[in-house]
C-alpha cells in the first residue's frame, strides 16, 4: 500500500527517516478473510464469493484459536475481510476478542449492510477504521458489484458510519469501465466526510483475472495518479484534509517520486525517496498476510494459488517464521526479477511491484509486472541498456512457482 497523503506531507513538513529494527521476525498486517458468504456478485472480486454457504470454512473455535495465536504473535494490525464479513456469524466475538490484541483493527466490507443495529455493533466494537468498497457512481457501481441499489445502500452504510463517529474510507478499483467516475468519487468522498480514499489497481486474481481485459491501460492509471496527487497536495495546503492511498501498483510510488522532482527539485526529492526507500514497495510475504476462509495461509491475498500451510494444522506464527520457500523469496531484497522491473533503477522504493500478475500472465512470478505504467525513461532505462522481456500469456495456474522458476 502506497501512502500517497503520507509522503507528500515530507514536502511540506519534512521529519527524519524511522529506522526499521531488525532484530526478530517481521510481524505482518493480517488480511483475514472470514468468509466467501457475499449478498453482491463482484465482477473483480479476488475471492470469487457468492449468497451460498461455503464448506471447509474455519469453525468458530478454529477461528478464535487462530485469534488466540496472532495476538500471542503480536501481529500490528488485522484487517477482517470477506466475502462480506458482516455474514459471518461469529464476526463480532471475533473482533470484540481482537480488539485489545491489535493496535488496529480494520473491517473490509461493501457497506450495504451497515444500517441501523448492525452499524451500532461495528461501533461498539471499536473498529479503528471501516473500509466501504465503491466501484462507481450509481448504476455503474451497481453494474459492477451486479446488484442493483447496491450504491444506494453502501452510500447509506458511509452516513451511518460517520454519524456514530468511525473512521470510514472508501474503496475504488480502476477499470477501463469506470475510470471517469474517480474525480466524483473524490467529490462524494468531501461531501459525505470520508476521512480516506483508497485505490486499487486491478490484479489477475479470482474474477480479477477474468476479467483482466478491463485493466485500466497505463494512460488511465497516469491521469488517475494525476488527480490524487493533485488532491492530496490540495489537503497538505489547507483544503479539507483526505487520506489518499493505493494500492496493488508500487509503480504509483515512483511516478509520485518523479512529481517530486519535476516540481520540487532533487533535494526534495532524495529526502522523499530515503523514506520511499525505508517503504520498500510491494510487502507481499514480509509486511502483509493472508488467511483464506478455509485457514489457508498466503503470501498476500492476491496469490490463492499458493499455499505456505493451514492453521488447521500448524499455527500462523510458525508457518510465517518457517522455512517456506516462496517467502524466502519474497522477502529477499533486491528480489530475483526479470526483464524491465530487473533493470529498473527504482526497485528499492518499488519492491518489484505485483509480483502475482507477472504469475497470472507469464507463469514466472519474477518476470516483469505488466501494469507498469511508466516508461524506460521514468525508470532509468534506455532502451539499449536492457533486455526486455517478451510476455505471452500462460495458458493454466502455477501451483509451485517457487521450484519452476528457481
């Protein structure tokens, strides 16, 4: 997840670069997904979730041993997922459980069910942020999540939040469908006091992956990129204040760092880059983490083809500190990439960006990332200097990336 807010108030109000410690294992941010149960039918949903029971998924005295071992890990954060986790039963004795043990707690929803009581227990548990997923405005968002007034009752999900005080944001995927509504969502986010905006770029996973054709092409991402650079410099200098973040393209980083520099000169912008840095980019297998409803384990949430273990059998902590091979990987820095995001001067603030798009396409998680926006230039590269690698989609799922492509 890139900060854009975060980074641009080092323009304005430059602080020290934190300096990570290194000692011990790295606890992750926990994305947990409760449950593939979903009243909407998702045209990019990464979980593939539908109004059905699902069979396998974590019991509830399964679930709260899980519980019982992240807060032991200490884990940062946990951010609970669907599905739509409000159709989990057991949600709120596992949040209310998972409150004093995190110092967040964040609940990923599609909003259209946070009305009345149900927006009263989100509150009473204490939720330091509740995250609306929008893909549009009015019927495009409807045509999206493939229920219709499913804006209507998310927008009423926003009002509830705010008016019992939680931090409430916004969630957007970028698509060739709706990439004009972003300036309106933006506008809907300062109408309604929506105190974040987060958006995501599309990944190959799941429904993502089907419908790979509507990624938004590189210029739609750059002119995205634009106006929320353009909005979040507006909320460091006195406009309403709007916490802009993104999220599946570390590439959104450079060109951000890029800005910098055109607007602000290179002093500025080596500060901005030794906090970048510090970033690191893409945190699949390091900083982030995955539980899947049926207590798998994953990198991130995006790479559901690959499984490091359960917590069925083998508690989170020790799968996440064991010897997986992947993750070993994943957690190497430089990273073994390939083709442009090899040569790319840049792979200390970017992390090599989406590594599970370069999978879904190419069949080699280390090859280039498609969605790389940003030319040989912006990058560093000329055309002369490297080898560019030439992409063919693979036919099939890679179920054992680490021992195919090491």
């Amino acid at each position: 997840m890139f900060r854009l807010s975060e980074y641009m108030h080092q323009i304005v109000a430059p602080t020290p670069v934190r300096v990570r410690k290194s000692t011990g294992p790295v606890k992750p941010v926990v994305i947990w997904n409760l449950t593939r149960r979903c009243n909407l039918r998702c045209r990019h949903c990464y979980t593939v979730s539908a109004d059905v029971d699902f069979p396998g998924e974590l019991t509830h005295e399964q679930a709260m041993e899980t519980l019982d071992d992240l807060g032991q890990f200490k884990i940062p954060a946990l951010i609970l997922s669907g599905g739509e986790p409000i159709d989990r039963k057991d949600l709120f004795e596992i949040a209310v459980k998972a409150r004093p043990m995190v110092r967040m707690l964040a609940l990923s929803t599609n909003g259209t069910k946070l009305h009345g009581e149900m927006a009263d227990r989100v509150a009473d548990v204490g939720f330091d942020y509740v995250g609306i997923s929008i893909d549009g405005i009015g019927a495009t968002n409807d045509w999206f999540r493939g229920v219709e007034g499913a804006y209507r009752d998310a927008v009423k999900g926003v009002r509830e939040c705010k008016a019992r005080g939680i931090k409430v944001g916004l969630r957007f995927t970028i698509t060739e469908g709706n990439h004009t509504h972003l300036p309106d969502l933006l506008n809907l986010c300062d109408d309604e006091g929506v105190d974040k905006f987060y958006l995501s770029h599309l990944v190959y996973a799941g429904r993502g992956d089907k419908h790979r054709g509507e990624d938004a092409v590189h210029e739609r991402s750059r002119k995205g990129m634009d106006l929320l650079i353009d909005r979040a410099w507006a909320g460091v200098n006195g406009s309403r204040p709007l916490d802009i973040v993104t999220g599946n393209n570390d590439a959104d980083a450079v060109y951000f760092l890029n800005w910098v520099r055109r607007e602000f000169g290179d002093d500025t912008a080596e500060h901005v880059r030794t906090h970048l840095v510090v970033w690191g980019g893409n945190s699949s297998g390091l900083g982030v983490a995955n539980i899947d409803t049926q207590g798998n384990v994953h990198p991130d949430t995006y790479w559901s083809d690959y499984t490091i273990g359960s917590v069925k059998d083998t508690p989170f902590s020790e799968l996440w500190t064991g010897s997986d091979p992947m993750l070993a990987q994943l957690r190497t820095r430089p990273r073994p990439l390939k083709g442009r995001c090899g040569a790319c001067a840049f792979k200390d603030v970017c992390g090599g960006n989406t590594r599970i798009r370069a999978l879904q396409l190419t069949g080699d998680p280390w090859a280039e990332d498609p969605a790389c926006y940003l030319s040989d230039q912006e990058i560093g590269l000329e055309d002369s200097l490297h080898e560019r690698l030439t992409v063919t989609p693979f036919k099939g799922k890679s179920h054992d990336p680490v021992h195919r492509f090491t």
